[in-house]
C-alpha cells in the first residue's frame, strides 16, 4: 500500500507556484536585468502614498478615520502604479535576454501586441544563410513589414515582400520597419510601441479581412517558431 501511494505521488505534476511567489520571482529576474526597476517602483510607490497624506491633512479637518481613509486609498494607488511599472520593466528584461537572437521578433508579435494588431511568430520570409527574416504584422495601421536581422542585408528582403504584399493588396498601405541597434532601427522593446503609433487606415473588419487574405496564401516555412521571452532558461551542456 505504502509503495502505491508513493507511486501515486510521484505521478502528480509539480504544484505551480502561489501567485505572491511568481511575482517575487518576476521581481528578481527584472532586479537582475534592470537594477533600475526597484528604485522606480519605490518611487512610484510613494508617490501617491505623499498625495494621500498631503489631501488627508488638508481635507479631514482632523477627523482621523477619514486621514486613514486617505492613507489607505494612497498605499493602494502606490501597489498599483509600482505593479505597472514592474510588469513594464519586467517585460523590457524579458526581451533584453532575447534581443539579437532569431525568433525575437516573433517572439514579440505573438505574446507583446495590443491595440487590434495580429502578427505570427513565424517568418514570411528567411534567409537560411544568415538567419535573417522578415515578419508580417496587420492591424489599424495597415500592413506593417518588420525585418530582423542587419539592414544592409535585410533590405533586399524588405523590398521584396512589399512587392508582394501590394500585388496581391494594392489598395492596402504597406510599410516597413526594421528592428536592432542601427540608426533609423527600432529597438526590440520598443517594436509593440512603434506599431501602436501607426496611423489608422483600417476598420477592424478590414483587418480581419485582409489578415485572413495573407494568411491564405502564405506558404509555410520549415523554421522552428519564436523565442518565448517568459520562458527563457541558460542552456545546459550535453552529458558525455
């Protein structure tokens, strides 16, 4: 009985861990990355715990359940601007780690866009020599082209896909964006931003519609997919 149950133990995953943990966790990793970070935090912490001081001593009127009404609400204000900055701070470490590598940017594309963007972390187009490649991202702004890889080489590949992209939609705005460390580039973590600043061309039912259209008669690649930037761990050496 006793060696069952034990087997029976054995076969149960892991326990994730508690939701206090993963963020103790994220907040040493972005430490690590970002020494920066807890210093931010900490000021955007006690900022608004100054604000609800400063309102509670001027509006009470000495009414100490309302200056504790007041610190209460400020602390609380202060956890919350301190977790946007960590999860900012966090994310801008997470892509550190990656930044270079390929597979970065669909990295981004898949787990980074908001505002209505669609991206794919696989490539339209790869150079097999070099690793460059070149992905597609759709949204309000368009048809956004972004190359990873250096732009002397990349150009070429840029040019060439919006060629594409234009006969098959010539009615639809394509542009490009090239993402590294070169003057004119955008760098890795800032890629989700720079595509939000896009201007609106598109209703979301034409997004819809034109990123269904590409993906139809996009032919797959045989590449392995992105980098997930979460889920990074130091490479071990094989066993002899």
């Amino acid at each position: 009985m006793a060696r069952t149950k034990d087997a029976g133990d054995a076969s149960k995953p892991p326990k994730e861990p508690g939701r206090m943990k993963q963020m103790w966790q994220v907040f040493q990793m972005t430490r690590r990355y970002d020494p920066t970070a807890q210093w931010l935090m900490l000021l955007g912490f006690l900022g608004p715990v100054l604000v609800g001081l400063v309102l509670a001593l001027w509006l009470s009127e000495g009414n100490g359940f309302t200056i504790a009404l007041w610190i209460v609400a400020g602390a609380l204000a202060g956890l919350l601007v301190a977790l946007v900055i960590l999860g900012r701070r966090a994310e801008r470490a997470a892509y550190s780690q990656i930044d270079g590598q390929p597979g970065a940017v669909g990295a981004v594309l898949r787990s980074g866009l908001r505002g209505g963007w669609v991206g794919s972390e696989m490539p339209v187009a790869v150079n097999g020599k070099t690793q460059d490649a070149v992905y597609r991202a759709v949204g309000r702004g368009g048809v956004v082209l972004i190359s990873e890889g250096p732009r002397a080489r990349t150009e070429r590949m840029l040019t060439d896909e919006q060629r594409k992209v234009a006969r098959v939609l010539p009615n639809v705005p394509v542009s490009t964006l090239s993402v590294g460390h070169e003057e004119g580039s955008v760098e890795l973590h800032r890629l989700a931003a720079a595509l939000r600043k896009r201007k609106r061309v598109l209703t979301k039912p034409e997004v819809l519609a034109v990123s269904n259209r590409l993906n139809s008669l996009q032919a797959p690649l045989p590449i392995p997919k992105g980098i997930d930037p979460m889920k990074v761990r130091p490479q071990r050496g094989k066993m002899r």
